[in-house]
C-alpha cells in the first residue's frame, strides 16, 4: 500500500514545483506512482514546466513496459531504469520547445509495490528510512563545490569556473579574490546538471544519476525534497520524519525548513510510505522497537551457526508484525529478522559516465545483463513473489562475498554488480542520448530566436508621456516604435 503527502513553502523565489500522483500505467498488474521534485532557478519556467509534463511522459514510456511479457523481477527493474533516464531526456526537450532561459533540478521517483528507481539531477535530494536511525541516499548530488568529479569534468570540457566575485555579479578575477562556492560561468550557475540552462553552455547535462532498490519486507518512508529543505531543516528531519504520521509528514518537514530560514526560502517535500495494508509507520516503528529490546533481553549465548545479538543491534535489523517467540524459536526468528529492515541496492550507475561524458576510470568497464539469471517466475507470479510487501523472495544470484554498503547510517545490501553499466544501455542508446541533447538544444536556440522576435516592444516612461497627435488618419511621434523595433530585429538576427 503507498500513501504519501506533499507540502510547498514559497519563500522569496517560488521556484519549487512538486508533482505526486498515482500513473495511468500498471507495472505487472502493480499500481505505479510517480513522485518529482523540481526546484527551479533563473525563475519559474522551468519548474514549472517539468511539474506539468512529467506524469504525461512517464505514462507514455510506460506503455511498452505495461504492455511487455517480462519473465523475471529483474527485466521489470531495467525497463525502469531505461524510463527515467527517457523522461529525464523528454523533459529537457520539453521545456526547451518552451524557449525560457532559467533551470531546475529534477528528482524523480517511480514506485511499483517494493521497486523503487530514482533518477536525479542537481541538488534535490530523495532519502529513504527503514526504520533505523538513520538515511539511506537514493541521489546524487552535481554540485560543482562538493562534486570533484563533475568539477573535473567541467574543467576538462574547457568551462569557466570560479567563486562569484564581492560585490559583483560576475566571476572572480582570481581565486583568492572571489568567495563562496564554485560557480559554472556565464550565468554563476552552481550546479553541473539540470534541466534547462541552455543559456550557460553544452557542459550542463540533462543526464541523470540512477539508483534502484528493493524495499525490505516491511517497507520503508521514502522523503524527496528540495535543497531548501536540507540545507535547513539537519538533524531536525529525522526527528520530524520518526514520529509523523503520514498525512502530515511533508507539512511538518517543510515546516521545520521554513522556521530555520526564517521563511525567506523555498522548501518543498513529499513523503511516502510504502507499507502492508493497514499498517502505519509509527505502528511499525513500534513494532521494531518492540523486536529490539526482546532480543537484547535475550541470553547473550548464540547457537552455532547463529548470528549474535550483538551484531543483530548494531545492523539495526527489524522483524515482521509476529511477536517474538520462545527461546526454542531463536534460530528461526533470527533468520527471519535478518534482512526485514535492508533494503537491496539493486542498481546505481551514472548515465553521463556510461555516456563517455566522465573521466574514463568512472566509465563501467563490464556491462551486467540485470535479467540475465534464468528465472521460472511468470508475469502472472509476480504479485506474490516480487511486489508484495511481507515477502522477501527475489530471484538474484546474490554474492556471499558482497559486502554491505553504510550510507547515512543505514546498511543498503549491494547487489553485485549493481554499480555496474546495465545490459540496455548501449551503443544505440548512448548515440540516442547525444542526439536527443543535441536536438533540444538546437531547438531551445530556435525558439528563443522566435520568442524575442514575438516579445511585444513597450516604450520607455518618458516616451510613454510624449502625446501622440492624429493627423490624416496616421499617428506622428512613432520614431521611438520604429527605432525599438528596428533594435529587436538586429539582435535576433
């Protein structure tokens, strides 16, 4: 079951736009859910934009996989993956047909029962909790100051970066001259991918980080939100996302954000809980607190074989809703907490890397065929072995070598390979990718050419006061119309 809540404080700017809904389409006979985050600079269009077109876009790249005989959870999951990078690319194409200058991030969340991909672009941020203490991070974050990989790659693309200069709107002459953070120039743009910023340069990717995992059995709450939310709200978001209830999770979040900027900052959330039918978060959270001290209550001595009580804590596993048995039952029991609160990282790629766009050390050397496992599971046996919360089946050929991932103080079981190029991914696709930035942008050039041949010319106050006289049917004192229009003609062309 997916319940989920959303919650904007406009601040100076207004920029940010939040799109949360139910798809047209089904996955497997699975509801798919859209969530976005879309926090804009240089103004509203391209927010704006992007909230309006994406829920439109994700259903028709749907389509096929709605339509597809996939045999295996694993073919589902890549097919995902192909459609947010689409979308990422469509939405670039989009809003440059608009023909605006100005930017936004992009996170976007698709979630089909415990599958849940995550494309994002610039500094918005999607985090998912468990139940544990801490976040796990489900994005990537292009911001030039704090990504020396995207730095690099700027600097090798021959941009200029550099700090804003004091008291000026433009670069600083020197590094030791400038201050703040590093900023893309012209325009001072601080992040390295987005979408929009055609005005800024070619070195602005619309290409978006992936990552994909498999919810635990219990579920989890997922928070995607805007940087005005992170950069405010700190150790204060954890506290608000453990003890709210859904329906106002997102309000309390936005509103712990605004009270820390003083209300002078965009701060935009959406919260969901993906969960068993007529469970709640807090019910759950109860549940694993309940499971926590039965254990610690336990004999410290472990059964061969079994793992200790100690490790049990400190990997902070939970259980499912059946109350703890007899000391008779501690071997199963363990066995079925191991995992209930893990979810499995199943894919994390870049697609500017697996496009050539990144130093080549970072580029995937070994594609992995994601479905490539055989797999006796039907389209129709789906529902129970892959989707439904309380199941913990996955057909995977997981690696007992693999070691876990800590991020944010939640353990994340990697997937071999998952860090690795997916088998859809291409020649054919990497040229599609290029072409399709290549397109928008020379599209983007077109419109904007005809939008400043279109923009009505308004005259100045002064030559607004001067009075028109009507003689012989023709109005005298046009010359500042004529000149005006002569002046947008010339810089169109």
């Amino acid at each position: 079951m997916t319940q989920f809540s959303s919650a904007t404080h406009a601040g100076r700017r207004g920029e940010d736009r939040l799109v949360a809904t139910r798809l047209k389409a089904s996955v497997a006979g699975q509801a798919c859910f859209l969530f976005a985050v879309f926090d804009g600079h240089g103004g509203v269009a391209a927010s704006r934009c992007c909230a309006a077109h994406v829920a439109a876009i994700v259903d028709v790249l749907l389509q096929p996989v709605a339509r597809s005989l996939a045999t295996s959870p694993e073919e589902l999951a890549s097919q995902l993956q192909h459609v947010a990078v689409q979308a990422c690319l469509e939405l670039q194409r989009a809003f440059a047909a608009s023909g605006r200058s100005g930017g936004c991030t992009a996170t976007l969340v698709l979630q089909a029962g415990r599958l849940v991909t995550v494309a994002s672009l610039g500094s918005s941020r999607c985090v998912l909790s468990t139940g544990s203490s801490g976040l796990a991070t489900l994005s990537a974050q292009h911001v030039i100051s704090t990504n020396q990989q995207e730095l690099q790659r700027l600097l090798k693309a021959g941009c200029h970066v550099a700090p804003q200069e004091p008291g000026s709107p433009g670069p600083a002459a020197s590094p030791r001259s400038g201050g703040g953070v590093l900023r893309l120039w012209p325009g001072g743009l601080t992040l390295s991918r987005s979408i929009g910023d055609f005005g800024v340069g070619e070195a602005v990717l619309p290409l978006p980080h992936i990552k994909q995992v498999l919810l635990p059995p219990s579920g989890g709450r997922l928070v995607l939100a805007s940087d005005g939310v992170w950069s405010q709200a700190g150790d204060r978001l954890l506290h608000s996302l453990r003890r709210a209830p859904i329906r106002s999770a997102a309000m309390e979040v936005v509103r712990v954000a605004a009270a820390g900027s003083g209300s002078g900052v965009d701060a935009s959330a959406v919260v969901v809980d993906v969960l068993d039918p007529g469970d709640t978060w807090q019910a759950m959270l109860q549940r694993q607190h309940g499971a926590s001290e039965a254990e610690a209550a336990r004999p410290k001595a472990a059964a061969p074989g079994q793992r200790t009580l100690g490790l049990l804590r400190k990997l902070s596993l939970g259980r499912s809703r059946q109350g703890l048995g007899g000391p008779a039952e501690g071997a199963a029991v363990l066995a079925q907490l191991d995992g209930l609160v893990q979810a499995e990282l199943l894919a994390d790629f870049d697609t500017a890397a697996l496009a050539g766009l990144l130093q080549s050390g970072s580029t995937p050397q070994t594609p992995v065929r994601q479905g490539s496992a055989s797999s006796s599971s039907s389209a129709s046996n789906l529902t129970s072995a892959f989707w439904a919360l309380g199941s913990s089946s996955f057909n995977s050929s997981r690696s007992g070598s693999s070691s876990p991932v800590l991020e944010d103080g939640l353990l994340l079981r990697e997937r071999e390979g998952c860090r690795l190029g997916p088998a859809w991914w291409d020649d054919a696709m990497g040229q599609l990718a290029h072409h399709m930035m290549a397109d928008a942008r020379a599209l983007w050039s077109a419109k904007s050419r005809s939008r400043l041949r279109s923009v009505p010319v308004t005259p100045t106050v002064a030559e607004a006061q001067q009075p028109l006289k009507q003689r012989g049917g023709q109005a005298q004192g046009l010359s500042w119309l004529q000149a005006a229009v002569a002046a947008a003609m010339a810089t169109s062309n």
